[in-house]
C-alpha cells in the first residue's frame, strides 16, 4: 500500500526529472515540513496519512494566507506563484466542501445540537463538536465556524 508521505515522494522525483521547478519545489518544502513534524517531539516517528494530509493542508493555507498577503501588496507575480503552490498542494487534498454542501452540513449539525438542549448562540461549540468530524479536511476551521454562527444567528 502506497502511503500519502511515498506518494509525495515518488510526484517529486518525476517532477525533478520533469525539470517541472515549480512541483517539486512545492512538494520538497511540503515533504521537509513533513518530516520536522515527524522530529518533533520526544521520539521520531512516522506520520499517519491523516497526520501527512494535516501537514498537506497547513502548507495549502500559508500559501493561500501569502497569496493573499502578495496580492495585497500590489505583488502579483508573487501572489500568483503562492497560488500556484497552493494548486500543487490541493491536489493532494480531499475535494473541498461546496458552500451548498457545507450549508447543508451545519444546518444538519444545528438540528443535531438542537436535539441535544443546544440552541442558540451558546450552541457553537455543541454544533462544532458535531461538524467538524463530518467536514474532517474538507473545509477550512474558520469558514466552518462562520456558517455554523450565521446558522445559529438565523
């Protein structure tokens, strides 16, 4: 069986071979992230794919947060190379959530909490605790949180 961390690898050596500069930049910054998080702490260890697909989407947001940064700035060509990393990086994600399928998710979630006593806005962390497990990887914390408050707004 093939592992997240061996399947990154073997992408970068055809990417260098490729002479494909980009990808394998993108996939050695993300394999060397992948191995200070397997150093870190007390024993080394080899990660999970889930523990792999967490580093993957950590990378994923920087980039977006840096492209956002450049484009800000006025820096284009470094906004859209940020980008582009991020595109390398996103295909090795689970698919992300659509709004409407995000939506639908929460307001289940909400019903969820409801059921339980919990409603209103005191009912977010009850109504993260239920969503998160079911959005696990494919949608970013902080606009899960935002659709489960206008949720619970509404």
């Amino acid at each position: 069986m093939t592992t997240l961390k061996n399947r990154l690898q073997e992408d970068l050596t055809a990417a260098i071979k490729a002479r494909d500069e980009l990808r394998s930049s993108t996939l050695r910054l993300t394999l060397s992230a992948i191995t200070s998080e397997e150093v870190a702490g007390k024993t080394a260890r080899e990660l999970s794919d889930d523990e792999v697909q967490k580093v993957i989407a950590r990378e994923a947001k920087k980039r977006r947060e840096a492209a956002e940064a450049f484009a800000q700035g006025g820096r284009t060509d470094s906004a859209e190379r940020e980008r582009a990393e991020g595109d390398v990086l996103a295909g090795y994600l689970p698919k992300q959530l659509t709004d409407e399928e995000l939506h639908a998710v929460v307001a289940e979630s909400v019903k969820e909490a409801a059921a339980g006593g919990a409603e209103g806005p005191r009912a977010m962390g009850a109504v993260m605790k239920i969503v998160n497990p079911k959005v696990a990887g494919r949608a970013e914390g902080g606009r899960v949180a935002a659709e489960v408050k206008r949720a619970l707004a509404g």
